[in-house]
C-alpha cells in the first residue's frame, strides 16, 4: 500500500523502514453464520466481530482491541463490565446511523425503549454480508437496509471495512453508501452518525453530574466521574482540546488516554470527500465519540443549516478511517498527518 511506503517522518522513518521489511501481519476475516457475527484477527490476535444479529436494533463492531490487547470500547449493553457506565444504551461498539430519517430515530434505539413507542424508531437489518478476504488487507463488505417497524424500507446500504496495520497501528477504514428507496430527509440533529463508545477508562472526566435530553424529550442522566482511573483527552487538528472538542469542525478529532498501563490513542479522520466537510465533532466527555456532518444548525448555533435530503434513487458515500494505537506516548502527530493523507488521497 502507498501508505506503508510514505508513512511517518524524521525518526519515525526509521521506525517504518524497519516494519516495512518485516512481513506484515495476516489480518484474517471469519464469517460465522449461526452466531451471526464476523471475527477480525490480527497476527492470531484479535482485533474485533462485526455484530449484526436480528436481535439488536443495529449492526456494529463489538469489541475492538488496540495493539497491547486492551479493549478500548465499553462492554454495556452487549457485555457489560465492571465499572462500565450503564447511561445511553444504544451506545455499542462502533456503528453508524442518525437520529431523524423521515421522522424515525435510528441513532436512539435500543433495548430501553418501551414497545408502545418503539414505531418512532428506525432499525438496520444486515441483508447479507456480501465478502470477506484475508491478508496483508481484512475486507468485510455487506448490505443492509433502513427501515422502520413494519419493514417498510427507506434506504439501501452497502458497507465496506478493511482492517490493516500500519507499524504497531491498527486501522478500520468504513465506507458507507447509503441509497434512496424513497425521498428521504436528514433534518440537522445532534445525534449522529459515526459512533464510538469508549471504555471507562478512556473517558474524560466529567466534573458534574449533567441531563442530555434527546429529541422526544427522554432524559438521560449522566453522572460525575468519581474514578481516578478516568484519563481521557481530546485534540482536534483545529487545535480543540478537552470538552472544547465538541461541536467544533475538524478534519480528525484523536481521543487519548491510559489503560492497561499504556496509553491508548483512538483518531478518528474525516475525508474530504464527505458531506459537510470538516466534520462536526459530536465528542462527549462521557466516551461518546461521534462524527456528525449532517447536524450543523444545533453545532452552529443556527449559524449554518444543511437539511440533507436524498431523492428517490439518488446515493450518499460516507467514509471515515478509524486508528488505534498503544504505546507509553500518544500517536506521534507525524504519523497521524500521513495517515491523514493517504486516507484523502483515495
């Protein structure tokens, strides 16, 4: 790949001409039908399963590991965990979606809702999972549909993932290309639309206990954080750092901090040929990790609306490439720019 080829500068040149003539490890993608989930190994060790049972409101991946093999996202709801916070469960792994398709909340639902309201709720049902290869390169692709509690559908989707390391770096690169069954409106809300949630750990610290009201009104409580083990920080490449991250644009928006004795960066970038590039960060303290580009008038204040809308038969390309790194220092800033690049230049 032309980024194993450019990667890092200075003293990080070294570093790569050294992994560059090492064989790199096999990245080996296993479909299991019955259990409904794919399994990504790096070198034999796991890395993540892609989740897309009939039983949950979405697909996502669940759990992800970083290169020391520490998981970097909360256990709750899926495989709760000592100390895991238990607010927000349709926070699962990393997954994709929106709060207001044509009036439906895909991004809110879950377990929690109760059944009498669960018609003002979207769910992603996996149609198929269409490839998977192994080597140098993992390659998961699959299609899904958008659709609302009696089935009716409202888009297509087809994903792609591939999974690779970079030196001692796990990516996840996703390409997402939703497409119209209908017209169909993105009005600008807050939740969305790439999401990650993080281990406890890896959260920020949150100084008061806060109430996030979603748009139908349901409270969640979110409570201070009283753990010495929380250590979590933001940086954005517009120079954001801390809880100053959230609803600011940025091309790549990194979340560091210490678990398992290391420290675990997690970069999310944007590519340029996005809507609504740069992104607007949708970065709690709390360990939600969002991208949200569709969401500009709550970000902005009512500065700027987009209103997103897909006609019948028109398709929308979303691609994001998702790093973790672990190591005694944060992600080198060099290494995350040609990262960077190399995701903007295909």
């Amino acid at each position: 790949m032309q980024l194993l080829k450019k990667l890092c500068l200075g003293s990080c040149l070294a570093m790569a001409a050294v992994a560059g003539a090492q064989a790199q490890p096999k990245v080996q993608v296993k479909k299991d039908a019955v259990q409904q989930k794919v399994t990504i190994t790096i070198g034999g060790q796991p890395f993540t399963q892609f989740i897309f049972t009939d039983t949950m409101e979405k697909p996502f991946l669940y759990p992800i590991m970083a290169p020391n093999g520490e998981t970097i996202t909360r256990g709750f709801p899926w495989n709760p965990q000592p100390n895991d916070p238990t607010d927000h469960p349709h926070h699962i792994g990393l997954w994709l979606n929106y709060e207001n398709v044509n009036g439906l909340d895909f991004w809110n639902n879950s377990y929690h809702i109760p059944a009498e309201k669960k018609k003002q709720y979207g769910w992603i049902r996996t149609d198929k999972i269409v490839e998977t290869k192994s080597g140098a390169v993992g390659k998961l692709v699959y299609t899904a549909h958008w659709t609302n509690q009696e089935k009716a559908n409202l888009l297509t989707e087809k994903t792609t993932y591939t999974f690779f390391v970079v030196g001692n770096n796990r990516v996840i690169d996703r390409k997402t290309e939703l497409t119209a069954l209908q017209d169909v409106s993105f009005p600008d809300v807050k939740d969305g639309m790439l999401g990650l949630r993080v281990a406890h750990e890896l959260e920020l610290p949150v100084m008061e206990t806060k109430e996030y009201k979603d748009d139908k009104g349901i409270i969640t409580k979110v409570k201070a954080t009283r753990n010495a083990g929380v250590t979590g920080n933001y940086i954005t490449s517009a120079g954001k750092e801390g809880d100053a991250a959230w609803a600011t644009r940025a091309n790549w928006c990194m979340l560091y901090g210490k678990k398992g004795g290391d420290t675990i960066s997690i970069a999310i970038i944007d590519h340029p040929d996005n809507i609504g590039y740069p992104t607007y960060w949708h970065a709690r303290n709390y360990g939600l990790f969002a991208a949200n580009p569709l969401g500009q008038k709550v970000f902005s204040n009512g500065k700027e609306t987009l209103n997103f809308k897909l006609a019948r038969g028109q398709s929308a390309t979303f691609r994001y490439r998702i790093v973790i790194a672990s190591g005694k220092e944060r992600l080198a800033m060099p290494v995350l720019d040609q990262l960077v690049i190399d995701f903007s230049e295909h």
